[in-house]
C-alpha cells in the first residue's frame, strides 16, 4: 500500500514542478510539433515518464486521437491503477510498458482498473477524494 502512495506522490510532483515551471516563464513556451498539450495526454504522459516537452510518434497521436474524449474519473481510476501495478515491481506488476500500445488498449486498460477498483486494498478509497489538478 505505501508503494501505491509513493507512486501517486511521484505522479503528483512531476506534474506540479511542470506546472511550476509553467507559472514561473514570462514569456510563452514555445511549443514544440506533436508535444502533448491537453491536460489529459499531459497526464498520460506523465503516467509514462515522459517529458512534457517530448514530442509524440505519429502513432501514438493517432491513438489518442482515436480515443475522444477521456473522462477525467476513468483516467484518475487508471492512474491509481498503474500505481499500484508498479509498485510490485517490474515483473510481478500488470502493466503496459509503451504508450502507443497503452493508447491502443485503453479501453481494456481502464476495465482492469474499474475491476481492480472493485476489489482494491482499502486505501483506494482514500485516495479517490483526489482531484485531478492535484496531480
């Protein structure tokens, strides 16, 4: 459980210091080609490590494309999902290891973590006060 938390608290400070940085520039970023700029690909972005300057593959543009719109709850459900799959570890967690292929399975990605949810550890429950501009 305390795994799970440090992984959502690493989530939440990576993205705090790029909004940080953010409110910090006077001047506006200039945005690079294919760079994630909505809030939610900020937020998968960052589920997988990944700069916020980093530019997207083609593929995985079109993946996301693919997906309209993403509610802001399946995406936290996710989020916490991946928390607690990493936390055990590299080869003991389930989990996807490559954004495009995530993209592409998302929709089976989040009924894993809805079922997960369902039968979650009790500090689930603790956490799903969360908002996701404090992410």
């Amino acid at each position: 459980m305390k795994k799970m938390h440090a992984a959502l608290e690493k989530l939440r400070s990576a993205f705090a210091e790029f909004e940080a940085v953010i409110a910090e520039t006077e001047l506006p970023l200039q945005i690079e080609k294919n760079v994630p700029t909505t809030r939610t690909a900020q937020r998968i972005a960052t589920l997988y490590n990944r700069r916020l300057t980093t530019p997207w593959s083609v593929p995985e543009i079109k993946a996301f494309r693919a997906l309209g719109i993403i509610a802001d709850a399946d995406l936290e459900t996710v989020e916490k999902y991946y928390a607690a799959e990493r936390a055990k570890g590299e080869t003991e967690g389930r989990h996807r290891r490559d954004l495009c292929t995530f993209l592409n399975n998302f929709s089976g990605e989040l009924d894993r973590a809805r079922a997960f949810s369902q039968i979650a550890p009790k500090g689930w429950a603790q956490d799903s006060t969360l908002k996701a501009k404090e992410l």
